[in-house]
C-alpha cells in the first residue's frame, strides 16, 4: 500500500546531507517537527518548522537527555492508521500522525574510539533516538523512517521520483535497515561495558562485501569490515575469500617481526596461511632473495608480505614469479610502474597495524573464542649442553616467530635469519621433522649448525636425534612435557642448547 508523506520528525546529530531533504519536504507541504540544533538548522534554511516543544508541551530537560520521550511524539509514530481505536484516541489527546522519522544516533562508537573519559562516553548513549527509530521501524506498516545518513540520497531520489509517497516494500526495506543500526549501537555499547566478554557472544561488523566466492567457486562468501581503513589497493582484482585468509596470514607474520629486527628488512612467503619462506636482511632486496631461495617452488602463486617500502630492485625480482599479493607499507613509484605490468596483481599499501585482542571461529551451532596468541616466549631457560650462543640465540627466536606461524604439528629450520625447511599440518612431530629436513634437502641447504624450533614439546628425544643427525645444533621448545628430560639429556649429552620457552604455539 502506497502512503503519501504528510508529516516528518526530524531529530539528528548530523546535519550534512539533510538540506536537500528539508527543502523537498517543505516543497512537498510537508508539516515539518523539530528540536534542538536540528529545529536552528531548519530555521537557518528559512524553512517553517513547528518545535517538537509545542506537542508535549515540556521543554527539553536534563541537558537535553529528555526531550522526545512523550506519549505525544510516540503516539503519533506508533498510532495505527487502519484502528480505529488508535485513531480515536490520537484526535482525544490531539497527537498528529507522523508518516516519516529522521534519526540518527549519537555517535557513541567514534567517541570511544577518540576518548577514555567515561562521563563524556556515558552521554553518547542514546535513549530517544533508538527508541523513535524502533517504533518507526515497528509501525513501518503507515511510517517512513531514515535512521542514518546513508539513506539520505536514497530519500531524496525517492521523494522526486514518487512525489512523497511510498510502497510498503520500501518502509519495510528502511525498517530493516533501521532495526540493523539500533542491533550494531547496542551492541557496541554492550562492549564498551563488557570488554571481556559477557553471556552472549556479541558481535557487530559493519560493511559488508560479497566476495566472487568462498574457499571454493560453489561457496558463497562475504567480508564484514573496513579494510580501506587498513590497506589502501593500488593495483589488481578484488580481494578473495583466500587472498583474505592469507593476506591476513601474511601481515600477522611479519607484524610479530617488527620489534626486533631494528632496521633490517623482513619478507615473508605465505602458501595457504603456512610460512614457505621468510628472512631478516639489511636490505629488502637480499631479504626477498634470501625468503624465496628458502621454497621457491611453494612460492608460486603466493602471497608476499615486507615491512620496508618496495624499491626498484626489488620490484624487478619479484616481478620474475608470479605471486597473488604483495603486501608493503609503500612503493617507490619506479617500483609500482614495474609491479603494476600485471594488471590482476594485487598490490596493497598497509596504513596501520592489524589490530584485535581475540579471534573467533564458528563450529558444532556456536562460535569459539579466544585470545591472540601473542609473545615469542615468557622465559629463556637454558636447559641443554650448552648455552646458546649470539647468534644461535637470534636464530632461535626467529625461528618461534615462524613456527608459532606455521599449522601444527610445527617443526621450522632456521639458519642465518633465514628459513631453510619447515613441517607442518601433520599428524606426528617426527614427520614435521622429517618433511622439514626434506624440504631443506629439496632446495640444498646445509644444516649443519641450523637451528630447530617446535611449537610444542617433544614427548620424545626422538626428533632431536633425528635433526641433529641431519646438522642441527640447537633447539627451542615449550617443554611441559612428563618427558622432558629425554631430549634434554640428549643436548646434555651431545653438547647442544636447548630453549625451554614456557608458551606453546598450537595453530589448528
């Protein structure tokens, strides 16, 4: 059923946009309610305008915390058009049928985002606003409601095009919307109260992207989130659903680098999330060659992360292979011009960290949560033959970044601040060993004085024996486990460091 717009009740913090709104009501002869900034923003247009203040005949009280609330503002948005009784009641207590609400809500979200004052966070909760917005919304059966900014130009297209009217396809479309921005305000205030976490798992992601498709062209896929506030896309196709995956992957990796490499350059080499290769190098060039001589072959058709702006050397070798995504803080624009000769290439320039203290996966009807594993180690216990020398200790700690990268079981070789072999996603840690060993075989690594690092203890001495057989001279392990003691005495015995770091590493 269509409905013509006769009256409108216009209360929003933000005022840009709303002009053309105004100036089409009031060309339409609509009755136009008002109050506070917005009923002067009106009166500065030279519009009429009649003071929500004349209908519930109170003024704004409390410093402008009570100003709507009033069965006659609420009569007139909930009043039921098709019932006679609600229309007898309404011409009892004079209350005007209001056909369209325009509200926003304060802007709670930004001020938490820009401030830690608590009171100044308390009075951007709203209370009139979500509640007009709801009942608009309710009795989107006879009312229009516009309950954000974004649906401005919608409007005013729609007030040209259909001369004040609207179908009910279209209330229930704004009505959806509407229900949409009061869930996503709750939610964050609900948060902002409960930061760790409450008896609902709360969660409210706004932007929504279709993807082409999900891990698989028969799956559907979307990403909820502002990735143009993180990276800024200067070359290429859209993103996918496993460009995602491993993007994010990717700039997790060679984040967790970034406070101990100083001023050296750090490229990383993801494959479906997993590390196949990855260096530490005084300049980016020979940190790219040194992350790509570790498995070129698994670097095919990966993605590509370094933390040092891409220079003209450097944008000259990577442009020999072919790879999904290139991740950097910035380009040289002699750089970008070679890069850019692919034109599905995708480039990104990352603004800022990735941030975020949990992760979420949903599995069996509900929804895991954790925090991020963060930290290398929470201690460095010397337990072996020997203590770890200088640069055994770099190496050390470089390969735990990796390995707490890597899927479990997760077995990195590491050697020079480059990684030389790697196992990962199987079943046994003898295996991770073997295939790591194998890898770095594959590419003609020497291993001797290598280094090996574990995401989770050894329950046996078995995959030391079996690395130090192969050249590896020194270990890094969580321990915790009953059997610790086996392949420590094995590097007691053989004269090799062994690291116990306290923090397992699992990645599932």
């Amino acid at each position: 059923m269509n409905k013509k717009i006769k009256s409108a009740l216009i209360s929003v913090y933000y005022k840009d946009g709303l002009e053309p709104i105004v100036k089409k009501l009031h060309q339409l002869g609509v009755t136009i309610f008002s109050t506070g900034g917005t009923q002067q923003f009106i009166e500065t247009l030279g519009l009429p305008v009649v003071p929500v203040e004349n209908l519930t005949t109170y003024p704004s009280i409390l410093g402008g915390r009570v100003k709507t609330l009033h069965p006659s503002v609420f009569g007139g948005i909930l009043g039921r058009r098709d019932l006679p009784s609600d229309v007898a009641e309404m011409s009892r207590y004079n209350i005007p049928e209001i056909d369209l609400v325009i509200v926003d809500l304060y802007p709670f979200e930004e001020t938490v985002a820009s401030t830690t004052d608590d009171k100044a966070i308390i009075e951007k909760i709203d209370v009139g606003g979500p509640s007009m917005i709801r009942a608009a919304a309710k009795n989107h059966k006879d009312v229009v409601v516009i309950a954000s900014k974004a649906e401005y130009g919608w409007l005013v297209n729609t007030l040209n095009d259909q001369d004040g009217e609207t179908t009910l396809e279209q209330r229930r479309m704004l009505a959806a919307k509407a229900f949409e921005v009061c869930a996503h305000y709750d939610v964050v205030i609900a948060q902002y109260f409960t930061p760790d976490g409450g008896d609902y798992f709360l969660a409210s992601v706004p932007s929504p992207k279709s993807l082409r498709y999900g891990e698989n062209p028969h799956q559907s896929a979307r990403f909820y989130g502002k990735l143009e506030e993180l990276f800024e896309q200067v070359n290429g196709k859209e993103l996918s659903y496993n460009n995602l995956v491993d993007v994010d992957a990717a700039v997790q990796l060679t984040q967790d680098f970034s406070d101990s490499v100083a001023n050296d350059a750090v490229f990383a080499i993801i494959k479906h999330t997993n590390p196949c290769g990855v260096a530490i190098r005084p300049t980016l060039k020979a940190a790219w060659d040194a992350a790509l001589s570790g498995d070129p072959e698994s670097a095919f058709g990966g993605v590509l992360s370094c933390n040092v702006a891409i220079d003209k050397a450097t944008a000259e070798a990577i442009n020999e292979i072919f790879f999904e995504v290139l991740i950097a803080p910035g380009y040289d624009a002699d750089a970008l011009a070679i890069l850019k000769s692919k034109k599905n290439r995708i480039l990104l320039v990352q603004k800022t960290k990735i941030g975020g203290g949990n992760q979420f996966r949903s599995l069996l009807n509900g929804v895991l949560q954790q925090q991020t594993d963060q930290g290398n180690y929470t201690e460095w216990k010397e337990a072996g033959g020997r203590p770890s020398t200088d640069a055994e200790k770099k190496d050390l700690s470089f390969a735990n970044i990796v390995c707490k990268h890597l899927k479990s079981n997760a077995i990195a070789l590491v050697k020079d601040l480059q990684l030389v072999g790697k196992g990962c996603g199987q079943t046994s840690r003898v295996d991770s060993v073997r295939q790591a060993i194998a890898k770095a075989a594959q590419f003609n690594f020497d291993l001797h004085g290598a280094v090996l690092a574990s995401d989770a203890f050894f329950p046996f001495n078995d995959s030391v024996q079996i690395a130090h057989t192969a050249g590896v001279t020194a270990f890094i392990q969580p321990g915790g486990s009953i059997r610790d003691k086996d392949s420590i005495e094995y590097c007691v015995e053989h004269k090799l460091p062994m690291v116990i770091t306290g923090i397992r590493h699992f990645k599932h």
